[in-house]
C-alpha cells in the first residue's frame, strides 16, 4: 500500500468516528457557544448528516474514479504523442504541457528523486533566447526531444520487466 492509499484509510477512519462520536462531543461544544437543547440537538444531527454525506461522497468518488491506468501505459500514451509535439517550437504551450506530463509520469511510476527522474532533469531543453543563438538552440532542441525519447524508452522496458 501507497502513502497515499494509507493518508486516506486514516481520514476515512477519522472521520467516521468523528460522525460515530457526533452525539458525545459536539453538545459539550455548542452549550459553551450558548445554544440552547433543540438547537444542539438539531446541530448535532445536522453535522453527523454533514459527516456521513461525507463518507458516502468519497466512496462514491473513489469507486467511479477508479484506478490509475498503469504507469506503464501512461507513457506509452506519452510516447505516441512525442513525434507530433516534437515538431512544435519550443514556446508552444503544448511542448510546455508534454515535458510536464513526462515528469509527472516519471515520477509517478518511479518516484521523486529516482534515477529516471533526475536524468530528466538534467536534460538541457534550452540555454538561450537570444537570436544570433537560434541555430545552436534549434540543434540543442532536437538532441533533447532525442534524449528524453530514450529515457522515455528506458523507462517503459523497466516498468515492463518489473511487471514480468
């Protein structure tokens, strides 16, 4: 189990004792705001609806959502689209949009901090904007769509061994 998975097990937990225990905690709480019994009844009862509403929502979301498609197929998603968002120039908002998916993904099925991540950080996708240096940024561009489509090829073959 994930960090994540666990975070939200304990919340749920929390928060259904939180609406089991509604009727013990919240009275003592609302008499020191000065209501009076029907209101603190009608309180107590709306906040424990408010609660268990709460429950419901989140388990209702969790089991439309579904699971995460595998990382594995996350970027060979990415890697499909990598031919025609190359081609753009480099300010285009999708290249901007691709090499975040692309770390996102990295890091999703490997980690922050991982080896697959961190040499795409060190990709130099662009060192300058002057004009005089466009030929140099254009090659530059180029071997850095080249070098994250290896480390994206790279990241696929290991998800796949792993999964064997």
């Amino acid at each position: 189990m994930n960090k994540r998975t666990i975070l939200l097990i304990a919340l749920l937990l929390g928060v259904i004792a939180l609406a089991l225990s509604a009727r013990s905690w919240l009275p003592p709480f609302l008499r020191i705001l000065g209501a009076n019994s029907d209101r603190i009844q009608a309180l107590t009862s709306l906040v424990q609806l408010i609660l268990w509403a709460g429950i419901a929502a989140g388990v209702i979301t969790r089991f439309v959502r579904g699971h995460p498609p595998p990382p594995a197929q996350v970027l060979s998603k990415l890697r499909r689209s990598l031919h025609d968002t190359s081609s753009l120039p480099y300010h285009h908002a999708a290249v901007q949009t691709c090499r975040r998916d692309f770390r996102n993904a990295l890091v999703l099925a490997f980690g922050e901090g991982s080896r697959d991540v961190k040499d795409y950080d060190h990709i130099a996708w662009r060192t300058s904007d002057r004009p005089e240096d466009s030929n140099e940024q254009e090659a530059l561009y180029l071997m850095s769509w080249a070098a994250a489509e290896g480390l994206l090829n790279s990241a696929i073959e290991t998800l796949r061994n792993r999964a064997a």
